[in-house]
C-alpha cells in the first residue's frame, strides 16, 4: 500500500508540471495582457504601458516568466497580485476553505441523494424505478447554474424573507454558515447526484444476483440484514469511487455557483481574476486546484483498496 501511494504521488508531479506549463501558456496566448486590460478605454500614454509592464517582468521572454515563477512556486510563493497587490497565498487560502466547505457540502449532499434514490431504485423496481429514472434524466440534462438560476428567482420571489446572498463566515457564526451555504451545495450537487445514483442502482443490481446473496436468502436470513450485510457493503466499491472522481465536478462547477450566490470563494475569485487578466492569481488557482484533484484520485485509490479486499495495487 505504501509503495502504491508513493508512486501515485510520484506520478503527480509530472501532471502537475504540464497543468502549470499549459495554464501559463495559454493566458498569455490571448490578445492583451494585465496592463492593457486594467487601463481599459482610459488614454494612457505608450510610454506608462511599457513602464508598468517592465515592472510586472511581462516584458521578458515567456519562458523566463514561467521559469521565475514555477522557481517561486517550489518554494511556497505563488507570486503577488497584479490587482490587489497582496500575495496571492494570503488570499487565496481563505477563499479555498470556502470553497472546500461547499464542495464537501455539495459532495455529501450528492452521496446521500444519489445512494438513496439509486438503492430505493434498485430494490423498490416498478413505479419508483421509472421516477428515479425520470428524476435522473432531468437533473442531467439541466446543468447546475440553470438549477442555482432558478433556486435564486424562486426564493426571491416567493421567500423574499430568506437571505440567499448573504453569506456568513463560519468563524462569525458556524449555524449561520452551514444555512448560507445550503442552496448553493444543493444546486451543486443535483447533477453529480445522478451519476451516484445510477452507478448505486447498477451496483446493487449486479450484487442482488451474486450466489452468496442467494445463499443468504435460501438460509432465511431478514431483509434488513441482506441488505446491510451483503448488497450495501460489496456495492458500495463503485460508489466510493465515482464519489471521489465527481468532487473534482463540483470543484470545477462551484466556480459559476460561487459568483450567482456571491460567495467569496476560490471558484469566484478565479473568475474576477480572469476579467482582470490578474495571471499570478490564475496560476496559482490552477496549481492548487490540479493539487487537489490529483490527490483526491490517489485517495479514492487507497478506499477502493481498503473497501475491497480483492484489489491490490502491489
């Protein structure tokens, strides 16, 4: 198990180094830079443009840009904002434990949602199947910020009463919160529930027709306990890993989510810095995003592993 961790993490940097090198290259592939895009229709002489980019260090080659800043990276700085001013660790770890809030939100609402509509779908059959089915079908073909679209007309209209912009930092108020927090990781997960909700179904499925469940069965054993005992724990392999695989989805989704709920996490501050041209923010989102992602993989590998004994990576 050890040896299988260290070689996913060895494999890691690699990825890692080509996410960074594409990242850099293709922002500064697009026409303009940070300077031209913070002086917008003002008149600004030709002679401050060249200044003020000579003092970013965007008048050197791409390649001297890029090996000055993965040479900072290595070593914890991720650089300062071209707009702010500030580095872009000091705000950009904030925002990430927002984000990581709503994303663990939205992913445990997902699980939930989807191993129950998957389960009931699978055991119930008939009338509940075709609804589960339906359910699915919509939620799928519906994407995420139509759904947090529709959530903020809805109880804007109908709930006036309800706070859906306001969010409440969880130091300030942790109840509070958890409660700003619950529309957003609701649209969030919706889309995701449904891949965890049919590979729940299709689990337990090709479980239900396994011998030892038949074998179960013909001793007498109750209901509940076939249940608990034998589908759930040996479906429960596929689901833990297209759960972890889907949070690198609601990573990626909280960043339109983020910015129609307002909420001041890492998806919005990607989003701000990309209008802005800000391309130390944007690298270093990049960066700590593909992280991540990368990690929660080598993760998902170790359950698959422990759930499993079957499998092994020696």
């Amino acid at each position: 198990m050890l040896r299988m961790i260290l070689v996913r993490l060895a494999l890691t940097v690699p990825i890692l180094l080509g996410v960074s090198i594409v990242a850099f290259g293709l922002m500064r592939a697009l026409p303009g830079d940070f300077v031209l895009a913070a002086a917008g229709t003002n008149t600004v002489s030709q002679e401050v443009i060249d200044t003020t980019r000579r003092q970013l260090g965007l008048d050197r080659p791409i390649w001297e840009q890029y090996g000055i800043w993965l040479q900072n990276a290595l070593s914890g700085d991720l650089g300062t904002s071209f707009a702010t001013k500030k580095p872009v660790v000091s705000e950009l770890l904030p925002r990430l434990a927002v984000t990581a809030e709503l994303t663990l939100m939205a992913g445990l609402t997902a699980l939930a949602f989807g191993a129950t509509t998957g389960l009931a779908s699978a055991r119930l059959r008939g009338r509940t199947d075709w609804a589960v089915r339906g359910l699915n079908s919509l939620l799928l073909a519906v994407p995420n910020f139509v759904i947090a679209t529709l959530i903020v007309l809805l109880f804007g209209l109908y709930f006036p009463t309800i706070g859906i912009f306001n969010y409440v930092p969880f130091a300030k108020d942790p109840l509070g919160n958890i409660v700003s927090l619950l529309l957003p990781a609701i649209s969030l997960a919706l889309t995701v529930s449904v891949t965890v909700s049919e590979n729940t179904r299709a689990a337990v499925l090709e479980v239900s027709s396994q011998d030892y469940v038949m074998v179960a069965r013909a001793k007498g054993l109750l209901a509940r306990t076939i249940l608990g005992n034998y589908l759930v724990r040996n479906a429960l392999t596929p689901v833990i890993t297209v759960t972890g695989l889907q949070l690198a989805a609601l990573l990626g989704g909280s960043i339109l989510i983020e910015t129609i709920f307002t909420i001041p996490g890492m998806g919005q501050y990607l989003f701000d810095s990309v209008t802005r041209r800000d391309y130390p923010v944007i690298q270093g989102i990049v960066l700590v995003s593909s992280t991540i992602v990368l990690l929660m993989n080598v993760l998902v590998d170790i359950a698959y592993a422990r759930v499993d004994a079957r499998v092994s990576y020696e």
